[in-house]
C-alpha cells in the first residue's frame, strides 16, 4: 500500500491542495487506500481514485441545471446571477472600496453605487436602503417604526411564505402588536379606518405572492388605503421595480410608491433577479429612521451582495427576466432537436407542450407556456445525482425537463447528461 505522504505528492493531489484544501484531498488518498486494503482497487490505482474522488467545486453547493419549470426556485437558489453580477462579485471579492473613497483617501457611503443604481431604477423612491431579504426589510420596518405599537394588517394578508416562514410571526417578534382587520377573503376600507388611531405604527399591504383567493373577495389597494393619514408600507414581496407587461397582477414598486405607499419592501432575488437581499424604497424620512436604527447594522449587506445587485440593476437583462421572456416556439423548437437528438441515441424521448411558472417568488397561478423533453421516470434519480446535476419534475410516470429555465447555450449539457444515463 503506498504511504499517505507518498500519495499526497503526487503534482494532481499536489494542485487540487491548492484549490480545495490538503484535508479534502486527504480525506480522499484514505478513503482510495481503505478501498485499495479492502481488495476493491489495485494499490497502484490509489493516486488515479483519490483525483476521480475529488469533489468537484471548494464548496459542497454546486451548480444545478434547474428543468423544473419554476424559475424562481427556492430550493435550488431562486434567481441566478447574470454573467454581469458574477463578474461584479469576483471583482469585489477581494479588497475593494466599499467604504471608503479612493480620490480622497476618506471613508465613503457604504455601498453607495449601489443604492444610486436602485434609487435611479425607481426614481419614485425619496431614498432606498438594502438589507439581508425581504425578511429583514420588514423586521426592520416593524422595529423602526412600530416597536411597542400596532402593525394594521388584513386577516387575508396573513402569509406563511415557506418551510414556516409566516410573516405575522416575524413582525410580532420585534415587539410590534398586529392589529388584524376583516376576515380571510373580505376587507374593507372602513375595516382598516375603524382601526387606525394614535396606536398605529403603520399599515401594512402584504402581497399574496404564493396563492389566490378567488369568489367572493374583497381587499383594499394601496392608493386607497393613503388616505387613512398613517404610514403605508406595502411588502411587494418579488421585487419588480416597474410594471412587467407579462404578469399584470404582480406588483410594482414604482406603481405601489406613485399609489401613495409610504414605504416598499421587497426581495431581490426572486423577479429582480438579482442577489439575496431586502429592499426599501420610498418616502426619505422613513428610510433614514430604519437606516439610522440600530438593528440596521446587524442586517447590513456583504460587499459581494452590494456588487451583484448593482450589476443587476445597471446591467443587462437578467437570466430571470429572459426566462419568462423566452419565446414558447423556440423554446418547442429546441426540446423537438433535443428529443431527436435523444431518439436517434435509441433514448425514449419525446419533446412535450410544458407549463412553466415563476414560483414561490411571485405570480401565483400565472402559467408560462413552455416546452420539455419527456423520459422515462427512472432517468430522474442518475439525472438528479449526476455531474452537472440536472433536475426535473416527475409528472404521470415520466420525467419532464422544462426547458424554459435553461439558456440555450447549455443544451449541450442537457443531452450530454442524458446520454450519460445509458441504456
Ligand atoms: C418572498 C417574500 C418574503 C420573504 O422574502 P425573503 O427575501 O425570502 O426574506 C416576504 N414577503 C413576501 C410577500 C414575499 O413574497
């Protein structure tokens, strides 16, 4: 059996140290030689199993193919960077003058380029701030601005936004009381004046961004609820920051501001498509007392965050934003080439009309026509745990793979990995 050391020296455990750290390399020479001891592997093949061993990437996270059809998945990441963001961020990840002003030599506005890059995308807002997540913005919020108050919310605004994650829990952990008005499908405007009064710290609009309440409902818009005399602060939840012409009821931030919001609180990554983070925008008063709060610094933003939003916000069309623009014939187009392609290979493959959606991220029942390659079901788990590993959706005994989610140029790959099942 060769000695750990000797194995170690080899120049492709030597290189992949350097990437990946000596323990993982190391933790692969052992796992080989245990293989090799166990009669599984010729001790001359230890060096060639630990480098086939080794994990790919310096993280355990690594990059999916997301043929869900959901484009803003949380399990898999929500929104992908763009090239743009993914070079910003590589450009600030090292030491980088995000604090401080390199004419002057004089510390700066933390991330300043980009909250003009957000107040200039929605010029609507007297001032902007960038936290954590959504969540944040409205933890924040609720402490700034009604610690020890009342929080006026409608009963059919009462979100759980996932895995547990329900907002009234959230905003009564900051001291906040809520102060719930009309029932689960109706609310009215009286509702909300009826409750208003010198206790109100604001009233909050809460976008239902994951269902529909449909028959007979009644809620309050935003432009109405200006007029009870009391900040109004809507959580928009997926963060559009102007109206998108393809999904008509999801909200806007400019719209919601030029209604009379106060204040606006969003997500950045789900439709902006941006990196994790919360954003508040709206009236100048109100963003400076949740910027100037204590709380503020525990939810400030990294510099890799501040970098890819910028670039999000100046820069081209995110992979978000060209996924739900992705035209449904090309889409059909390329799952027919695919499927041919896979056919041809003797694979039982066949391009399918699909349904895609925007996810929990935003536009509840809004289905994007889309289109998909159909395999057998047993292709699902090599698929899922393969390198890269494409992930689908298991629909009546077949596995569908949405192509709307995948840029083009990473068809290949996609027929590469199904090819790779084999027989
Ligand atoms: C997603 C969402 C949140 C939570 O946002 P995070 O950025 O995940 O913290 C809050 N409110 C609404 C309406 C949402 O859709």
């Amino acid at each position: 059996m060769p000695r750990t050391d000797a194995v170690l020296a080899d120049p492709r455990l030597v290189a992949a140290a350097g990437r990946l750290g000596r323990a993982v390399v190391k933790d692969a020479v052992v796992r080989a030689q245990r293989r090799a001891r166990q009669g599984g592997l010729d001790p001359g093949e230890v060096a060639d199993a630990a480098v086939a061993a080794l994990p790919p990437y310096p993280a355990s996270l690594r990059p999916v193919i997301n043929m869900t059809g959901v484009l803003v998945h949380t399990n898999l990441g929500r929104a992908p960077l763009s090239a743009a963001a993914v070079e910003a961020t590589a450009a600030a990840a090292g030491y980088t003058d995000v604090e401080f002003d390199l004419a002057t030599g004089a510390r700066a506005r933390r991330g300043r380029g980009a909250m003009d890059a957000l107040a200039r995308a929605v010029p609507a807002a007297g001032d902007v701030h960038v936290v954590n997540n959504n969540a944040a913005a409205l933890v924040l919020v609720a402490t700034a601005l009604a610690a020890g108050r009342e929080i006026v919310i409608s009963r059919g605004e009462l979100v759980e936004i996932g895995d547990g994650f329900r907002i009234p829990d959230l905003l009564v952990s900051t001291g906040a009381r809520l102060r719930e008005v009309g029932t689960t499908n109706r609310t009215s405007y009286a509702d909300y004046r009826a409750a208003v009064g010198p206790e109100t710290g604001f009233v909050l609009k809460i976008h239902p961004s994951n269902f529909l309440i449909e028959g007979f409902t009644g809620s309050v818009e935003v432009a109405e609820l200006s007029a009870l005399g009391v900040p109004v602060v809507a959580d928009i939840g997926s963060g559009l920051l102007v109206r998108e012409p393809l999904l008509p009821g999801e909200p806007d931030a400019a719209s919601a501001l030029e209604a009379g919001a106060d204040l606006v609180t969003a997500s950045g990554d789900k439709l902006l498509g941006g990196p994790q983070a919360g954003l508040l925008l709206g009236r100048r008063d109100l963003v400076e007392r949740c910027g100037r709060h204590p709380l503020a610094r525990a939810l400030r933003v990294d510099k890799l965050t501040l970098a890819a939003l910028e670039a999000t916000l100046r820069g081209p069309a995110t992979p978000v934003h060209q996924a739900l623009h992705a035209d449904a014939g090309l889409l059909g187009e390329r799952a027919a080439a695919l499927a041919g392609r896979l056919a041809e290979a003797g694979v039982d493959a066949r391009a399918v009309p699909g349904e895609a959606a925007v996810g929990g991220g935003g536009a509840p029942g809004v289905t994007l026509p889309s289109a998909a390659i159909s395999l057998p079901e047993r292709y699902a788990v090599p698929l899922r745990t393969g390198e890269p590993p494409v992930v689908g959706r298991v629909e009546g005994g077949r596995l569908l793979l949405d192509l709307r989610a995948v840029p083009a140029d990473r068809d290949g790959e996609v027929l590469r990995a199904v090819l790779g099942v084999g027989g």
